[in-house]
C-alpha cells in the first residue's frame, strides 16, 4: 500500500507518465537505474519517490544510505528547478545530510527551494518512509544551469 504523504501545496507533475529514464522533463539515466519517479513539482517544491529495489539495501536489507542521499540531492534539485523544470538543471555545491533511522520499502522524498538567486539556489527536504516515518533530512545548494536546446 502506498502511503500519500505529500504535503496539499505541492501541484500534480506536468509530466506524468514520463518515461523511467526522465526526470521532470529531463534525460536522466540515473532515475530509470535507481527506480526515481518525479511525482509533483512546482510552487518551489518538489516530490520525489524511490521505488525499494534489493539490490540497493544495505546488509540488513534497508535502503543503503547512499541510495537514500541520491534520493535528497535528485529532490532537492527538482525543488530548485521547480519554477521552470524543462528549462533549467542544476549542479550540486554542496548537500548535508542527516540519517534519523532506518528506510525500508519505497521511501519518499519532499523538498523546498527556500532560495532561488540567479545562479545559486538553497534547498531543503526530508525522507519519510511509506508509514510516514521520518528518515533522513538535508540541505544543499546548487547552481542553476539554463538548458538551450540541442541543434537537430
């Protein structure tokens, strides 16, 4: 059972459906291989979902924390780039994280863009587990980088 954890500011993705190697609009192999799936985006946040897979659980069989801080730096990214998804990327600074407790099953990341200046932006998020159960927590700050589209 999937557990609805989003907070009511955060509006449906436009982009639904997309295909498991895309992100909010955008390429990313990275999501197809870590089972992320883009699920709201927009008003400075953003909400991200990573679908357990055994082969990224730790020795106890929990999601590995490196699993759950790419979970963080993805979220915190979509946040950041929430005003205009498919127009912007982003690269990270830098990004802090806090283990709480254990993860198991999906885990779900939601995350807020506190600031958004014209080249760097500070976000902030957390992970909780599909029984609402608070996992880990971050900042971080990133760089926002225009896309141009690529001649044909």
């Amino acid at each position: 059972m999937k557990t609805q954890i989003t907070p009511p500011d955060i509006p449906p993705s436009p982009f639904a459906g997309e295909a498991p190697d895309m992100f909010f609009g955008l390429p990313m192999a990275m999501a197809r291989a870590m089972a992320l799936r883009g699920e709201r985006i927009g008003h400075n946040m953003a909400q991200v979902r990573m679908g357990f897979q055994p082969d990224q659980a730790n020795s106890r069989g929990e999601v590995h924390g490196g699993s759950i801080a790419t979970l963080l730096d993805c979220a915190l990214a979509a946040a950041v780039r929430s005003h205009d998804p498919a127009a912007y990327g982003v690269a990270t600074i830098d990004l802090t994280l806090h283990f709480v407790s254990a993860g198991s099953g999906d885990l779900v990341a939601t995350a807020h863009c506190e600031r958004r200046g014209r080249s760097i932006s500070f976000a902030r998020g957390e992970v909780r587990a599909e029984d609402g159960s608070l996992v880990a927590l971050a900042t971080g700050s990133f760089k926002l980088i225009a896309r141009h589209p690529r001649p044909a």
